[in-house]
C-alpha cells in the first residue's frame, strides 16, 4: 500500500521532470497570466479606443485565426528543421514587439483598425509556430512516461490563469485605460523568452538540415502523418469539432445574456470565470486518474463528457436561475476539458514521431483556427437568421454527435511513471 501511495505522489508531482522542464513551465506561466490578464484585449480596444463596430470586431478575430493559420502552413518545415529553443524565443520576442507597437500607437494618437489587425494576424502566426517548436521540444525535453505530468501542468497554469486574470485585467482597464492589458500581455511574452533562454541545456540538432528551399511535401507532412494514422485521425476530427462549436457558441451566449436577457458585465464575467475552476481540477487529477484506470479509458470518457453541456446554454432564463445555469453548464465542460486535454496532449506526442512532432502540431493548430473561424462565421449567420436560442441548440445537438468520432481512437501501451 505504502509503494502504491508514493508511486501516486510520485506521479503528481512530477519528480523527475527537472529544472529544465521547470523552466519551460515558469516561461509558459508567464505568457500564460500575461494572456489571461490580456484576454480579449483586441477586441476591448477596437470597441473603446477605435470605435469598432460589431461586424468590425468579429472581422478582427475572424481573420487572426484564419489569416494567421494560413501564414503558419510554410513555417511548420522551418521550425521542424531548426533547434527549438530559439524559434520559441524568436516568436515570443516578435509577439513582444508587435503587440509592444499597439500601447506606442495608442499613446502617439496614430493607432488604426489596420495596425490592429495586422498584429492580429502577426500574434495568431507567432503562437502557431510557437506552440509547435514548443510542444517539439516538450518531447525531448520530458520523458514519454512523464508526458501527461508535464502536459497536465501546463493545462493547469492555463485554467489558473483564466480564473485570475481575466479580473485583474477587466480593473486594470477601469484605471490605467483600454491598453493597459496589451502593455501587461506583450511584457509577459519577454518573460517568457527569458525563461527559455535561462534553461541552458543543449539541444539535439534535428534529424535533417535546415534548407533555404521548401518541397511542397514539406508543407503537407503533418497532415499526411495525421490523416494516416488510426487513431489522430479520428480524435484531429472530434477535437476540432469540439473546439469548433464550443468557441462558436462563446459570441452567441454573449449576445444572448448581455443583449436579450439583460444580464450585467460583472455577471457575464462571473458566468465564464467561476467554472475555470473546474479546468484546474480536471488538470490536477488526470495525471492520476490516467494511473488509476488507464489513460485510454479516461481520455475517451472525458472526450464523450465534453459533448453533453453546451447544450444547456439554450435554455438560460433570466436572473439567478439563469446565471447559475450558465455557471454550471461551463463547469461541467471545463472540467471534462480540463481532464482530456492533457491526456489527448500527450497521447498525440507518443503518437508522433520526433522528426515530425513541429509539423504535426503546426497542422493541427492550422486546422483547429481555420475550423474556428468557419464555425464561428457560420453559427453567426445561423444566429441572424434563426434566432440565437436556435443557433444554440443546432450547435448542442451537433455536439452530442462529437463522441461518435472518438470510436476508432486505439488504446496502446500505457508508459509507467518516473518515480524519484
């Protein structure tokens, strides 16, 4: 009994990671508060500093995911044929510079819709990148059987991130202006290039040479490994679909509490803060959870999980019924979310090999954005012509269909935990 308890302490806290990892870790945390702090900064200073219409500001975060996505496909071979580390550090100090120009501009009276949506576009192409080189070097940085300690980490920052900084953020604007989130957000990004850059440890030169001319096979490897294998297949469908639908409700639940139902800000706020509580609990138990009953079996249960909620955003009353209703559906997702992504993030590592870990990542945030973008477009057109509530419902039904693609996802060999 004694062994099997510090096996499970061993696998929550991740001894073996070490200080390398740890770094990685403190530099994710960084931009991940200056996110969270910054969380809708573009389209808060549209609104209040340009005056940006409705269509203007959906425009401006339609076209981040799809243009930026778009500007990703020819950079996912450059960053799988270069050291991780400094293709990381290059994109945090570029999303530092440009997201650094908007404050500057702001403060020189000369800022424009234009300038906004170029950093847009610039931000949106930069973590792309970024988050493949990252997600890379996370393989080679972290034993395979520490994977979802490692992945569980980071998504626990992120939920922790988004209870804490959204608020801090929305006060913060209250006091100092609408840029002062873009000035914390783009300080946060140097913090984090300085947290890689202090890790210090060698890293492998990739398997193949870095060359000034690109086969167009280069571009679609990602894909090819994806679309080829038995089991990121079907979970690269259901999870873009999922994320697809959750993030084309978020506008449309938006309109419907703020607009129709005459809910206030701060109750908005609470609405979609409050419940990423239950993102960090999900985030701290999959590690042991996945010991304890198998990560395949968790990763398909807390996959299928995901799909029964939103649809409970369709039927919000007024008042508190309504706002504990919302506060509960957004529980139950994200904690389902919480559980699944840092299984299904290591999962996809295992599955991939080291040679083409950039650009499989790179391609499945390409098609996570640009599935976003047309969910979002689409549910918003469906919205103007049938109604909000039913534009809910549509996308809640076709969110309980979701589980039907995890089906073919295969359970391999569970990797046994690094203990001390």
């Amino acid at each position: 009994m004694a062994w099997g308890t510090n096996t499970r302490r061993a696998a929550a806290r991740g001894p073996a990671l070490g200080q390398e990892f740890r770094w990685l870790w403190t530099a994710y945390a960084a931009s991940a508060y200056g996110s969270g702090f910054g969380l809708g900064a573009f389209s808060i200073i549209a609104v209040l500093a340009l005056h940006a219409g409705p269509a203007a500001v959906s425009a401006l975060s339609a076209a981040g995911l799809a243009v930026g996505a778009v500007l990703a496909v020819p950079l996912a071979p450059w960053v799988e044929a270069r050291r991780k580390r400094p293709v990381m550090i290059a994109m945090d100090v570029g999303r530092f510079a440009a997201m650094a120009s908007i404050p500057a501009a702001y403060l020189l009276g000369i800022l424009t819709y234009t300038h906004l949506l170029l950093v847009v576009v610039l931000v949106a192409t930069a973590k792309i990148a970024f988050n493949a080189a990252s997600g890379a070097y996370l393989k080679t940085l972290v034993p395979q059987q520490n994977l979802i300690i490692g992945t569980g980490r980071f998504e626990a920052t992120t939920w922790t991130s988004l209870i804490i900084g959204p608020p801090l953020g929305g006060a913060a604007i209250g006091i100092f202006g609408p840029v002062i989130t873009m000035a914390v957000d783009a300080i946060s990004y140097l913090l984090s290039a300085l947290g890689i850059s202090a890790i210090g440890r060698g890293e492998p030169h990739p398997g193949h040479p870095a060359t000034p001319g690109m086969r167009v096979g280069d571009l679609l490897d990602g894909w090819r490994h994806i679309l080829s294998h038995p089991s990121l297949r079907p979970l690269l469908f259901n999870t873009n679909l999922c994320n697809g639908l959750v993030m084309a409700g978020e506008p449309l639940i938006a309109v419907l509490m703020l607009r129709q139902l005459g809910f206030a800000p701060w109750q908005y706020s609470l609405a979609f803060a409050a419940p990423c509580v239950g993102g960090l609990i999900g985030a701290r138990s999959a590690a042991p959870l996945a010991q304890r009953f198998g990560r395949h079996k968790v990763m398909i249960a807390s996959g299928m999980l995901r799909a029964f909620w939103i649809i409970g955003l369709a039927f919000v009353p007024r008042g508190v019924p309504g706002l504990a209703l919302v506060i509960a559906v957004q529980f139950g997702l994200v904690t389902s979310c919480g559980v699944f992504n840092p299984i299904f993030a290591a999962y996809r590592l295992e599955q991939t090999p080291r040679e083409l870990a950039a650009r499989t990542l790179s391609s499945w945030s390409v098609t996570s954005n640009l599935s976003i973008a047309a969910l979002t477009v689409l549910f918003g057109v469906l919205a103007s012509a049938t109604g909000v509530r039913t534009a809910l419902t549509v996308a809640g039904v076709a969110m309980l269909a979701t589980p039907l693609l995890l089906r073919g996802v295969r359970a391999t060999p569970t990797p046994q935990p690094v203990s001390a």
